[in-house]
C-alpha cells in the first residue's frame, strides 16, 4: 500500500507540475488529489524539494528511454545519424514536455538540475547528457577529428576539458572497450562541448520563445545546425 500511494503522490504532482507548472507542485494541492492530509505527505518525502527531486528523476528516466528507443532504430554503423537521432529526439521530447524540460534543465537549483547518483560530484547528470555524450564519443573515437579542429583551444580551459575527458571516455567505454585518452585530444574534447552548449542553447530558446528574432520554422535551423557541427569537425553532414 505504502508503494502505491507513493506513485500515486508521484502520478499526481507529475499532474499538477505539467498542467500548471512547477509553482503549482505543492504538497497541499498534492494531498487533496491524493485524498489524504499534508502532513502526511512527511511519511512519504522529506520536504517539497525532496519530491520535486524524485519527480526529476522520474522525468529522466522517461527522456533517457525515449532517446534510446529512437537510437534502437538506427545502424549502429552509422554513429553520425546516431547523433542527429539523439539531438532531433531531445528537441522532440522537449517541446512536448516544456514544465518537465524546464524542471530538470531549466532548474537554478543544483540537485534538481541533475540526475542520478553521480549528481553531487557534477559528472555528467542528465539524460540527454549522458545518451549526447556517449554517442559523441564513439563517433570521435571511430572517426577522428582532422588535425586542425580544436587546435586554438583557449590554454585557460585545457584544465578543465583534460578532466572533462574522463568523463566522456567512461561515458564511451561504458558502451564498449576502453578507450586511450590519445584518442580524444583537447581539441575534439573542446568541439563536443561546444556542440552540447549550442544544441542546449538552441532547445531552451525555442521551449522559452526567445529567440531573438521571429522563426516560422526552426526545426530547419536546427538540422542546419547540427550539420554545421558534424561538417565542422569532418563528418559529412545528414539528410
């Protein structure tokens, strides 16, 4: 019973949170579809961040499926169709789900912004992140980059994009065999993120309505975009 009233809380503030956003996530309003007090919510979570943080996590493992359920479609060969398939499905999934997209991604608070159990030590968390990061990798890993791209990386980041490697080679080795980080040079480390910033930046502009100028379509704005960064790091680009 204590399980099914737990998914019930769940049901219900997933409910609330998509048709009236994430303010409308209380736990009073929570306990009145659920037919029971407030207070005794406290049996069930901690507090409202407590819930709103299962309810991120729930929120992830939906996108992480649906991300790989369109990867399951694509020869495995063609890793650069793998990525527009991941990129074109995150877009998908975020412009039909805006309050959930806004609450795992769009969060100024840290715990709620990331999932999973490496969230406290700020390895890659969310979905997307880690679905975007793992096919990236194996494409850079069976196709490296030319020579020439990456190679005015700012010295001030070689720090932080050295660590950051690491996390892309566990994110590719979990897939398959492990990787020399020779592989992945700084330069092709630089481009990824790169890539993961402006498809960010491209999906939250279009969820939020701010782009900074009227777009009657942006969908091809995004495929030209996604073209332009496999074109730029060598690949020839999708249809």
């Amino acid at each position: 019973m204590r399980a099914d009233t737990e998914r019930e809380i769940r049901r219900q503030a997933r409910a609330l949170l998509v048709e009236h956003g994430r303010d409308a996530v209380t736990l009073r309003a929570i306990a009145r579809e659920v037919g029971i007090t407030a207070p005794a919510l406290y049996r069930y979570y901690d507090s409202r961040e407590d819930l709103l943080r299962s309810l991120a996590e729930d929120v992830c493992a939906d996108l992480a499926a649906e991300l790989d359920r369109g990867l399951a479609g694509v020869d495995e060969q063609d890793v650069a169709a793998q990525v527009f398939a991941v990129c074109r499905g995150f877009r998908r999934w975020a412009l039909a789900h805006p309050q959930e997209f806004a609450l795992v991604f769009a969060s100024t608070e840290d715990h709620l912004g990331r999932c999973g159990p490496d969230a406290e030590r700020h390895v890659v968390g969310d979905p997307f992140g880690r679905v975007f990061l793992r096919v990236a990798g194996r494409l850079i890993v069976a196709h490296p980059m030319p020579e020439g791209v990456g190679a005015d990386v700012p010295a001030e980041l070689h720090a932080d994009l050295a660590a950051f490697r690491q996390v892309l080679l566990a994110a590719v080795d979990a897939d398959g065999p492990v990787v020399d980080e020779a592989v992945l040079t700084l330069g092709a480390v630089h481009h990824i993120t790169q890539c993961w910033v402006r498809i960010y930046g491209h999906v939250a502009l279009e969820v939020f309505g701010r782009f900074p100028f009227a777009v009657a379509d942006p969908e091809p704005l995004f495929d030209s975009m996604l073209s332009r960064m496999l074109s730029e790091a060598g690949f020839a680009p999708q249809p």
